[in-house]
C-alpha cells in the first residue's frame, strides 16, 4: 500500500505575516514527531520508511531555512504530515 501523499502547504499571504516558529522549536518538534511515530510502530516494528525521510528531508529543509516565511512552511508542512502520519 503506499504511503499518503503529503502536499507541500501553500502559503496565503495572511500566513506569510504571521509569526513563524524558531529553528530550535522546529527541530524539537521534528524529533517529538519521529519519537512518536517510531513508538506507534511497536517494538517489534520499523515505522513506515516514506514517514521517515520526510521528516529526515524537512530536517535538512530547516538547515537552510533563511526566512520567517521558510520555518513557517516547514511548520505547515509539519502539521500536514502528523495529520497524515499520526492518528490521533
């Protein structure tokens, strides 16, 4: 079965103006994602690779996030994948 498709979040300019987070609250919230997905999964169980390098390629997306604009759509982008990836 493959894995949802998560779309990269397009930005209005209403979000554009608001507040974005800081690189070091991106990068907790990167690891609180993959933490919780990896204990989703079950000891005895890999978590589902595609999940994984999305959240390995926003990592490396925030490395060289420059702009406001570019950590908020790293946290956008964030919140589509826990949607996707986490059942609540």
């Amino acid at each position: 079965m493959p894995a949802p498709r998560v779309d990269e979040p397009r930005l209005s300019r209403a979000h554009l103006g608001s507040s974005s987070p800081s690189p070091e609250t991106l990068a907790r919230r990167i690891a609180s994602l993959e933490k919780r997905l990896r204990a989703a999964s079950g000891p005895a169980t890999e978590p589902d690779p595609s999940a994984l390098a999305l959240l390995d390629q926003q990592r490396a997306r925030l490395a060289t996030a420059k702009t406001p604009a570019d950590r908020k759509t790293i946290e956008r982008f964030l919140g589509s994948w826990e949607r996707n990836f986490l059942k609540h």
